[in-house]
C-alpha cells in the first residue's frame, strides 16, 4: 500500500514535494486503533482574570509629533514625508515639530531651520496653523473621552484620566489603553498617532508614556518599578532639563541609581525646595492631589519680528501687544503677578562690543547678554556671527511688583522697562520681543494692598472686567490700547505648553 505525505508547508512554502516512497513491512498499515479517551479530570490553566493582578491609577496620553502628525492628517500629500512646523518662513527661526520621517534625520524641536535644510535635503516646511490644532485637540478630548473622562488636560498633546474601579487592574488598564488609542485613530485621524502610559500616579504615567514612542503602551506597576526606573537617565524625567541636571551633577547625583538610594530628606535638600520630596514620593509610587496648590508660576508670551516689524516703534507695539495677552490670560487663570520681565533681541552691527550691564534702579534689575552656541556655552563678547551672518545680542529686565492684574499697572511697569532698555548704535533693529509674568498667585493665596479697596480700586476692577468680557467674546483686539494699532496682525495666537487658546 502506497500513501501520500506531503506536508501542507512544503505547498505553501513554493518547494517540490517528495516523491511519496512505499511503506516497508514493518510500516504496514496496521487496524485503526479506537481514540483514547481523555481522563475525567483534566489539567486546564485557568483563563487570566482581568480582576487581578497589580493595579493602577492613572492613564495618560500623549500625542506623537502632535503639530506635524496634524499637518499630515489634514494634507495627506505630506504623509510619509519629512515635514517640519515652523512658526514662519524664515532659515532663522527654528522648528517647533518634527515628523518622524525628520526626525530620522535628526531634525527635531527646537532645531534651527537652515541647519535642518542641511541635515534633511527633502525637508517640507509649513507654518504653523494653531486654529487647527486647537480643532484637533478638541476632537482627541471628545475621543478619549468616549472611552473614559479626562482628569486633566496638561497641554495641547497631553491628557491624563484616573482610572477607577474595574479599569485598575493591569490587564483591563491595558485593553483600556488599547481602546482609547484605537479610538483616536477612528474618529481623529489615522496618522494621529498617541503613546500610552500607565502607572499607579500620574507623574509616572507620563514617565511611561515617554518610555516608547512612536505608538507605545507601557504600564509602570509597583512590582517593577525600581528596576525600570534604572534604565532611564535623568534627562527622561519630566521637570529634570539641562540646567537642573548640571545642578544635580554638580550635587554628586550623575545616575538614576544615584537618585533612587536617596532619602525624602535627601532629595529635599538637594532640590532645595518642596519640589525633590515631592519627586522622591511620585518615585516610589505614591499617589496624592496636589489641586489645592497646583496652579501656573509664570506665564509668558514671545514673538520673533518679521522683517518690517523689526524698528523700535513697532517692536513696542508688538510688546504691549504681547502683554495684552497675558493679561487676559493671567485674569481667566484667576491669577496675580509679582514680578514682570522684558526680554529683546537686537540685530548688532559687526565688530562692536556692547556696553556693560547699565546700572538697575529700584526694584529693577537688567541683563546684558550674548549670542550662545548650539551646545549652550557662551561665545565670547557679541561681535560674534552666527551662522547666518547676523551678529545678535539679548537684553533683559525685570521689575518687582505688588500683586496685581490689571492692564493699567502692567503698561505702566512696561513701559518703565522699556524705557530702561539700552539705546543707541547696535540697539536700533530689534528682532525678538519676550515678556514675562512671574511669581504668579492665585485669588485664593492673594494679598490685599491699602488699594484695592479703595474707590478707584474697584473702578479699575469692574472696567478690566467689562473689557475682557468683550474681548473674550469678539475678539482679542476688540477693545484694545491705540499703541497695538501697528501690531494686530504681529503676534498671532500660539500656542503654550501648558494652555489651550480660545479659538476668538
């Protein structure tokens, strides 16, 4: 008897099967045997119950390359391309996004334009369309939460849920993330791509969420937590930059296994602030609210002129301008400034060197600064060109205040600092404009003054009232002071790391 045994991979796999070869005696066939029966009890691993295990309590959720991923759903020639965003056409400015086909090649945020040019010879560049990002924003919100709420929007691409409930435990956090990352794709986008983090915090949601990009899903549980931690760097936590990781260097603390062996105490004293305990709990896993005192520190508004908006007299406009936004950005957040700044940037003539720092008067400090190279070591005094061939110098002031809000007390603290500015030879081209709001109090924690109860206190309140409401309804520029006239169309909205514009 001759029987045929090929198996079906050799069919599919595209190779010639074997001549079939006949059966020796030994091989005959023998009587078909009747099938065992399978002993009563048998041996079954029990189905995974998605009630157990770890449990979490946090989902986060950031957004991929947000601005370019956005420009590329909304123009589908641009997908699969290099693409930066930029804020103008312009090779002095930098990038504020990167695709992942850029950043492949390096370009990345913060990356000057003409220097991505160089790295990425296919780079596309677009400006920057913040209305619709804003859109897209409010259409991840809407999708997110059609699979859980959303806790907290933290910025533009990032958003945190709490998990309650059923959705804690690791395996149903886990569908919970998959879902919520297909459902962006469904109803957003299907290049709107997002990084999911869980944890048993929200600090180390986000930590998660970095943790494998593009597209990741990562659960930080308790049991893993020390190990895992090792494996970053200083740099991959949110709040540790350049400046306070050279601080924590020079401090002895150059690994994550440094930083992990300390002590509450410890972490406090080296952060010299409530800040490092704070980082020292969120490490070990710990969750708590800080809504009671969480609330913005500064907030600020930069700008980088055009060509024609590059005299003294516009670059004032642009100014007051900048400030009329934080303004109102500053009373909807409920907030108090102590402290404003002034940053500008001049284009310098070649081959002279800037004046020393001008003396500051009372409660007022300025700061005269050079151009710094990529890698952020001062180069030597300001007759140095960049690579563009434009020499730059920067100067800075800030001016002590008591708690205020109102536009009338800001301007005036403005134009003080713009006053103090320096003049001359070197000083005439200003091509950025930056002003800051620090040492911000919110209603609850301010301090009245022997003012704000007087008449014409409250006068002043009620008119800042009645202007924002009609600005916030029609427009930024509705109601606004005559100087703006020549800077309306400067400054448009941007968008902050922490903040979502109104869309006027």
């Amino acid at each position: 008897m001759v029987i045929c045994t090929h198996p079906v991979s050799e069919f599919a796999s595209g190779k010639r099967p074997k001549e079939p070869q006949p059966l020796k005696e030994s091989q005959e066939e023998s009587p078909r045997q009747p099938l065992k029966q399978p002993p009563e009890e048998v041996e079954r691993k029990p189905a995974p119950d998605p009630e157990s295990g770890p449990r979490l309590n946090w989902l986060f959720v950031d957004m991929n390359s947000y601005f370019a991923s956005v420009e590329q759903d909304a123009r589908p020639e641009l997908r699969g391309r290099p693409v930066a965003v930029v804020p103008m056409m312009a090779d002095t400015t930098c990038c504020i996004a990167a695709s992942y086909e850029a950043k492949a090649h390096g370009v990345k945020t913060g990356t000057i334009v003409g220097d991505a040019k160089q790295m990425c010879p296919g780079l596309v560049l677009v400006e920057a369309r913040h209305e619709l990002y804003v859109d897209y924003h409010h259409r991840i919100v809407e999708a997110v939460e059609s699979c859980l709420p959303v806790a907290a929007v933290l910025s533009i691409d990032e958003m945190a849920c709490r998990l309650m409930g059923r959705e804690r435990p690791l395996l149903a956090a886990l569908e919970l993330g998959r879902q919520v990352k297909r459902r962006i794709l469904e109803r957003v986008g299907p290049v709107i791509r997002s990084s999911v983090g869980l944890a048993t915090n929200r600090y180390l949601a986000k930590v998660a969420s970095d943790m494998e990009k593009p597209d990741g899903l990562v659960a930080l549980t308790a049991d893993i937590l020390p190990e895992a931690l090792r494996q970053l760097t200083l740099r991959d936590l949110p709040g540790i930059g350049a400046r306070t990781e050279k601080r924590l260097n020079e401090k002895g603390i150059r690994t994550m296994e440094e930083l992990l062996a300390l002590n509450c105490e410890q972490a406090g004293q080296v952060w010299g602030s409530v800040w490092g305990e704070r980082l020292w709990h969120w490490l070990q896993g710990e969750d708590f609210d800080l809504s009671e005192t969480e609330h913005l520190k500064s907030l600020s508004h930069q700008h980088v002129l055009a060509p024609e908006m590059r005299t003294l007299e516009r670059a004032w406009a642009v100014a007051h301008k900048l400030l009329h936004k934080a303004g109102l950005r500053l009373r909807a957040g409920g907030l108090w400034t102590s402290s404003i700044g002034l940053s500008i940037g001049f284009m310098a003539p070649r081959g002279e060197n800037p004046p020393a720092n001008r003396p500051s008067g009372q409660g007022l400090s300025v700061h005269l600064s050079g151009q710094k190279s990529l890698a952020g070591s001062p180069k030597q005094p300001e007759t140095l060109a960049n690579r563009f061939g434009a020499p730059r110098r920067r100067w800075k002031g800030e001016l002590r205040l008591s708690e205020c809000q109102d536009d009338q007390t800001l301007v005036a603290a403005l134009s003080r600092l713009w006053a103090s500015r320096p003049t001359g030879a070197g000083f005439e081209h200003p091509y950025f404009i930056g002003v800051h709001l620090n040492g911000l109090v919110a209603d609850r924690l301010h301090t009245l003054n022997l003012f704000d109860g007087s008449e014409d206190g409250q006068s002043r309140a009620r008119l800042q009232v009645a202007v924002d409401a009609l600005n916030n309804k029609y427009g930024l520029s509705t109601l606004a002071p005559a100087t703006m006239l020549t800077a309306f169309k400067a400054a448009p909205m941007r968008i902050a790391f922490r903040g979502i514009p109104e869309l006027f």
